[in-house]
C-alpha cells in the first residue's frame, strides 16, 4: 500500500501498521472535529519517532511499533467517543467535553491526557512485564527526540501565545526548562506505573488516583491560564 505523504523521505521503509497510524493521523488533523488540535501534534511526534527508530535493531523497532500502535488507539478510542456521543475515557474528557478552548489548549491538554493517562495503559495491555524490562532502554532512548519536538512546540506556542510570552520574560526562560524536566518526569513515572501494575496492585491503584488528581490540577491550570 503506497503512502502520499511528501513530508517522509523514506515512506517505502514503513510498515503497514506505521503507515496505517499517520494516515489514520493525518485524516484526523485534517478534520472538523475538535480532535484535529491535538492530532496535528500527535502526527508529526510520530513522523519523528517512525525516522529515529528506522535505523534502530529489528528488536527495537517491533517494539515501538507495537507500542505507537497501542498508544495510539487510546486517542482514536476517545475521539470516537466523542463523535459516537458515548462516554469519553476519563483521561480525556476535558478536552472532549471542552467547547471553544484555543488551539493551544487543546494540544496541552491534550499532551496531559495522553502521556500522564495513556502511556501506562498501552504498556500494561499490549506487554506483558518481561517485556516491558526487556525494552525499558528502547522506551527512554527516544528522549531526546519528544524534546527536540517540546522545543519546537514551545517555540511556536510563544510566538502565537501573549501569555507564554509573558511567562517567559518573567521567569528569565526558567519556564521552558521546567516543561522539559516535567515531559521527562512524566514518562518515567509511566513505566513505574507500569510495573507497579503487575507487581503491586494496590500501591498502583492509590498512585494512579493521586496522578489523576495531578491531571485534573494540570488542565484547570491550562483553562485558567492560557
């Protein structure tokens, strides 16, 4: 199956299911629904996660796929919700059951949504927990990559955003580097949840209330303020 996105130097090397997700991806930025903001973002972090894993061993690359494939379905899965006038998952309700947010807000809220709610989720139903400790490096090696992406965000938020701007002045760019130490906070304290998961359920259940409450604390923040 032939893939007609321009933007991709090597379309010929993806897999079916890498080309099935940026086309699925692509479908939804390009849509009416309010689902566009955050997809837009969510496509292009994966157009640079497809290119960095290329070049990774065989090992690596099934697992990313089977992970981005998994992840992915927890965004499409509410999107749906919201189309079907269904119950929305909980992680993403306030940016489904959002009327009129800003562009901006969405993709943050969206960003909260799907790292602090979703990541931990697609490791524990598509990995079992050797397998999860197998690929832990594979899973933090792309680091720096969401950080390069969180600096082009960032970037182009400021511009578009007043009050990013003003935050940035106020706090001498001191608010840039935070959101870089919390994008990688976030992600370690998914795989912890992840093996919490399968090692101790009732201490994962009470973290995993108190993250929620976080999440909730973290889109208030962004209606507030931004």
């Amino acid at each position: 199956m032939a893939i007609g996105f321009a933007w991709h130097p090597v379309a010929a090397q993806l897999s079916q299911q890498e080309t099935d997700l940026l086309q699925k991806l692509d479908s939804l930025k390009k849509s009416q629904s309010v689902a566009k903001h955050f997809a837009e973002l969510y496509f292009s972090t994966t157009v640079r996660a497809t290119n960095y894993f290329l070049n990774r061993s065989q090992r690596e690359q099934d697992f990313i796929r089977r992970f981005e494939t998994r992840f992915a379905g927890f965004f499409f899965r509410s999107a749906e919700a919201r189309t079907q006038n269904i119950s929305i998952p909980v992680e993403w309700k306030t940016y489904f059951t959002g009327d009129e947010l800003t562009p901006l807000q969405y993709q943050l809220i969206g960003i909260n949504a799907h790292i602090n709610g979703d990541i931990w989720q697609a490791l524990t139903t598509e990995f079992s927990l050797a397998e999860i400790r197998e690929n832990k490096d594979s899973y933090y090696s792309f680091q720096k990559g969401l950080i390069l992406q969180y600096r082009e965000f960032y970037v182009a938020s400021r511009k578009s955003n007043s009050k990013i701007r003003t935050l940035h002045v106020a706090t001498a760019g001191l608010d840039k580097l935070f959101g870089k130490m919390m994008l990688v906070r976030w992600r370690k304290r998914q795989l912890q949840l992840a093996v919490l998961y399968f090692n101790n359920r009732q201490k994962f259940d009470k973290k995993l209330e108190k993250l929620h409450q976080k999440m909730e604390h973290i889109d208030r923040m962004i209606l507030q303020h931004l």
